[in-house]
C-alpha cells in the first residue's frame, strides 16, 4: 500500500508536512496578516474542519462525506483553489478507503478544473494519479507518470520528489525489478522527516525481502513501523507491522510472526480497517496454533470475535 500524502487542510495541492511546515516558519510578525485570494467562509472552514477530524478519527467515509459539502461550498464561491483543495483531499481518503476507481475519477475532474483554469496540472496530483494507477494494476502508466514528474521544469518540491521515488521502489518491488529498487532507494537518499525515511526503510525491507534476507528485512520494516508512528501515521504504520511478520514467517520466526500480526490486526481493527484487521489477525491465529502458542491464538480469537461485533455495529449504523 502506498503511504502517500495525507489531507492538507486549507492548503492548496500540497501534503500534509508541507501544511506544518508553513504554519511553523510563517506568519510570525506581530501584523495582521494580509488576505490572499477570496475572504475566509466560515461553511466553507467548518466542513474542512469536521472532515479532518472524521479523517484522524478513522471516519474515512465521513471524511469523503464533508469534503463534498466543501467542495460544493467551493464552487457556489467559484473559489478555485478550494475546489482543488477539496478534490485533492477526497481522493485521498478515497484511496485509503481503497476506492480507487471513485478516486481516479476525482483526480480527472481536478485535471478539467485545471484545464478550465488554464493551468498545467500540479505535481503532487499527478502523483496521486500515479499512486492510483499503480493500485488499480497499471504500473506501466504510473511509471511513466512518475518521470513526468521527476523531469518537469520547474522541480516539484523536494517531498513529492521524495515521495516519487518512492512510488518507482514500490512498483519496482511488484516488479522484481531490483536494480529499479535500488536506484529509488538511492534517490531518496538519508531523510530527516520521520514520513520520508519510513518510506526508505520500507523500500529497504522490500530489497532484503527479494534477496530473500529475512533478518534484515524485518529490521527494515520494523525501522519503517517506528518512523510512521513517529509520524501519527497509524495506517502505514500497521501494514509496515504487517511486513514485518511476513517477513518474520519467511525466516521461520513463527512466533515473532503471530505476535506482529496480532498487533496489526488489533490497531487496523480499531482503525476501522476491517479487511485489513480481518486477515492479519486470522493470520495470526493460524500461525500461533501451528507453533503451540495457545495464548496468542487466544488473544487472536478474542479481537477476531470482537471485530466481528464492532463490524456487525458499524454496518448497522450505517444503514
């Protein structure tokens, strides 16, 4: 799974880090700030808002919910660049909902709302397009996305770029490409951002997994699991977890492996990330009864039941 940029909140086209980055370095001055572009409406920040919090919160199908209403706020304001906004951040969500065709077809609109406007599209939806693509099985188009990106003139910023090579390791990986694989972990270089050198451990673990070098597979993973907590990044953080019990299962750590999907399977569980929690915890429940590990394939069947329950009630309220 990719772990590509999160919503940007009241920021055009760009990620969630960036977002921090001018909240920290900017507006420092004792002055009012001047107003850019059309003046602050309240609906408009109030749906941004609850559609961030329903996105913390796991509430990802609310979170597509509010984005709408922001962005049919945006255009009764015709304010073109919260409609990108808002475009920008529902297909995000809709990718991690793993509704990638809705999600593409989002990121079209955004190019005709571009087109419309005269501008060329952004780099960091072209990443998403590419992220899209690689998901829905065209790897082929996304790569070639991904150079578009890496040649454009002027340079996207240095975490898109980051985030790129980033993409190119994953589809490299599917690939079996490992000289592809390796140049992207190059690329990348030594990050200093807990989300970008998470990517690298990631493509590292990746590397070692097709060299079939478990041990250093699961460190890697394991590296990637701490950076993506570091970074409040829970849903990557469960699948780099994840990778790290396949990669335990590989070198034969039976119990090591159970107890990494255990965990998995508990958070993506309380994430909402029932299909995800689903096969993590059943795997551990089969490798734990395989091994003698009664307490884990107790453990194991104890959140199976109650993820049975919390789904049976989420699909309930629902409806």
């Amino acid at each position: 799974m990719i772990h590509c940029l999160r919503p940007a909140y009241f920021v055009w086209r760009i990620g969630l880090l960036l977002a921090i980055a001018l909240l920290v370095f900017g507006g420092c001055g004792t002055s009012a700030p001047v107003q850019k572009g059309p003046a602050i409406d309240e609906d408009l920040e109030r749906f941004n808002r609850a559609a961030q919090q329903a996105f913390d919160n796991g509430r990802l199908q609310q979170a597509v919910s509010f984005y709408q209403k922001a962005l049919d706020r945006a255009y009764i304001r015709d304010d073109f660049r919260a409609v990108l906004d808002a475009q920008y951040n529902m297909a995000m969500c809709l990718i991690n909902l793993q509704s990638y065709a809705e999600a593409f077809e989002v990121i079209q609109q955004a190019k005709t709302e571009m087109a419309i406007a005269g501008q060329s599209l952004a780099a960091d939806f072209l990443l998403l397009e590419a992220t899209v693509l690689h998901l829905r099985e065209n790897s082929d188009a996304a790569w070639k996305i991904t150079e578009q990106i890496l040649a454009a003139t002027p340079q996207a910023s240095s975490i898109v770029q980051s985030k790129t090579h980033f993409l190119r390791g994953l589809i490299a990986s599917k690939q079996g490409d490992t000289d592809k694989l390796r140049e992207a972990i190059v690329s990348i270089g030594q990050p200093n951002l807990p989300q970008l050198r998470a990517d690298r451990h990631e493509l590292l673990g990746h590397l070692a997994m097709a060299e079939q070098h478990w041990d250093e597979a699961i460190n890697a993973f394991e590296a990637a699991t701490e950076a993506r907590r570091e970074d409040r990044d829970y849903r990557g953080m469960v699948k780099a977890l994840a990778l790290a019990g396949k990669a335990s299962e590989k070198a034969g750590h039976a119990d090591e492996a159970s107890i990494r999907y255990l965990r998995a399977g508990r958070s993506a569980a309380l994430q909402g990330q029932f299909d995800h929690a689903l096969n993590w915890l059943n795997r551990a429940e089969q490798i734990a009864r395989s091994a003698g590990e009664e307490q884990i394939v107790l453990k194991a069947r104890v959140y199976l039941r109650e993820l049975q329950e919390s789904r049976a009630a989420s699909q309930n309220f629902s409806n």
